[in-house]
C-alpha cells in the first residue's frame, strides 16, 4: 500500500498549487473564494452544492481511482464525509468492507444532520463512534487520526463494548440538550410545557413546522442539541455562555422560508440588530460582543414578531 501523502491549508492559494501538482483535493471549499476542485470534482459546499457528496461518490463511483497515488489537499474539520472519501478513493480497506448503507448514511447525515437518529441503526451507532472520537482538529495532524479510525472502524475492529458506550454517552448528551431548554414559547409569546416525548417527536420542518403551535425554543446549554431541539420548536434560540454568544437556528431552508419568507433568517438579521447575520439557516449575534443569557429570550420573543406565519 502506499503511504498516504495528507497536506492540510487555509489558504485558497495553497490549496489550488498544491492540486496543480496532483493533490486531489476533498471538500476543500474557501468561502468567498469557492471551491478548489480536482480530478474528481470533490466538493458539494456553496457554488458546488448542486453536487453529491463526496464519500457517496468516492465510494460508488471512485473506489481505488487514486490507491497509487493517494495524495490529497484537505481543509476544515476531518468529517466523515471527507475522511471516509479519502479511505476509498485510496482503498486503504477493501471494497467490501464499506457497505453502501454505510456510506450512503455517511452521505444523509453530512448533508441533513438534523432528524435522523444515528442510534436507531447499527451503522448509525458505528457513524456515532466515528463523530465521537477525541481530537479529530482542523490540520494534517486530525485528518490522519480521523482516518485511522475510519479505517479501524470500516475493518470491524470497535467492539460491541465501545459501540455501546457510544449509545450511552449520546443518550447523555440528549438528556443534557433536553434539560438545557429554559422556554418554549407558542405564536403570541405563551409559555408552553416541556412535552413528555421530546426525544422522539418528530423534527418541526416543513409543514409541521408551519402547523405547530410551538414556535420558538429558548435554550441554555454546553452540549450541541439542535436534533432534540428542533423537536420541541422549529426556531431555536441557543445560548453559550462559554462564548457568551446567541445563536439563532430552522432545521432547514424550506422551513427557515417557510416561517420568514425568501432567504429565510436573511429577513431578521437587520431586524436582530447591528452585527447579527449569518447564513438562511443558523447565525447569530455579533462576532466579539459578549451577550448575557437574557439576551435569548428577548431575542425570541424579538423572533416572534418576525414571524410570517
Ligand atoms: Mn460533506
């Protein structure tokens, strides 16, 4: 086998010298700048997201292209979606070792992470081990880890015994996200009650998100909890108090459209405030202000009035 040749940049310049000399670079997507694309085109983010993701056509379509010459560009965090395109592109495990139910949850879950549960399959449950292991950091030195457990994993090699501490430490996190919720409000600010079955209702998008009567959710907590959240209201409003920052969250476009109109959370940004923006989907308050955990709530109620629906 030969040796994997793993470069790590920030910078669009690099990035595009060094795929000029032959590194192929994977979801190496530099804001403003685009995407840095390669032999085969591996990049689904901004001005490329028309396209698949990557693992999902490294796997089916690529598997081996690049197994004599694994060298590859990468930036950003090592996720599953890169890493696991790189592991086949070079072949690094054997064909049959990555099922296609593998990779095409790899695929669902990089794309839509909010709604289906990891924990509800086996290769959910393998995907969760993969997400939780320590240290996978944005350099060369991450991408390789990550990959060693990608490989580790794809060969059969975590036991039942680690695959199930994996189910009890995101069973934690989700209590954690759950007991983080301070209010849920309905249409005309009403404090509504925690429901019984926050962990197993469906995700508010789409039409359930219009036709619910919770609207926005107030949220103070350390762990990330946007699956459960999303549950509990199809806005949610979270604070950090680690980063002393808001943040202001829709499942997805549709239903950030749906509740705010074209551009979705575009239209509150302004409305927020000096500073506030972000994407259609998720954004926040300004970069380098500290905010106080009050500041969420009069942001949801803030939220409320901007509602179209
Ligand atoms: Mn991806």
């Amino acid at each position: 086998m030969h040796d994997l040749d793993i470069r790590y940049t920030n910078d669009y310049e690099t990035a595009c010298r060094l795929r000029d000399a032959g590194y192929e670079p994977v979801e190496c997507a530099f804001g403003q700048h685009g995407s840095v694309m390669g032999r085969f085109d591996l990049d689904h983010h901004g001005a490329e997201s028309h396209r698949e993701g990557v693992a999902l056509r490294a796997c089916r379509d690529h598997y081996g292209a690049l197994a004599d010459d694994p060298r590859f560009v990468v930036t950003g965090t090592p996720d599953a979606d890169a890493v696991l395109a790189i592991v086949a592109l070079s072949a690094r495990v054997p064909a049959a070792r990555i099922p296609a139910d593998f990779y095409a949850l790899v695929d669902e879950h990089d794309t839509d992470p909010i709604g289906k549960d990891l924990l509800a399959t086996e290769q959910g449950l393998r995907l969760a081990w993969f997400n939780q292991r320590p240290g996978l950091y944005q350099n060369a030195d991450g991408f390789r880890k990550a990959i060693g457990h990608m490989e580790t994993l794809l060969r059969g090699e975590v036991s039942r015994a680690a695959l199930d501490k994996v189910h009890r430490a995101d069973m934690a996190r989700r209590n954690k996200a759950a007991e983080g919720v301070s209010a849920i409000y309905d249409g005309r600010a009403v404090e509504l009650d925690m429901p019984d079955d926050a962990m197993t209702r469906p995700v508010l998008r789409g039409d359930l998100a219009v036709g619910s009567r919770p609207r926005v959710a107030v949220v103070h907590c350390a762990v990330w909890g946007f699956d459960v959240w999303y549950r509990l209201a199809p806005v949610v409003v979270s604070y950090a108090s680690r980063m002393a920052k808001v943040t202001v969250g829709c499942p997805d476009t549709d239903t950030a459209e749906r509740l705010f109109g074209a551009g979705g959370l575009a239209n509150v940004w302004p409305a927020l405030g000096k500073g506030w923006g972000g994407r259609g989907t998720i954004g926040g308050s300004p970069r380098g202000q500290r905010l106080k955990a009050g500041d969420a709530g009069r942001t949801a109620l803030e939220l409320l009035d901007l509602l179209i629906v």
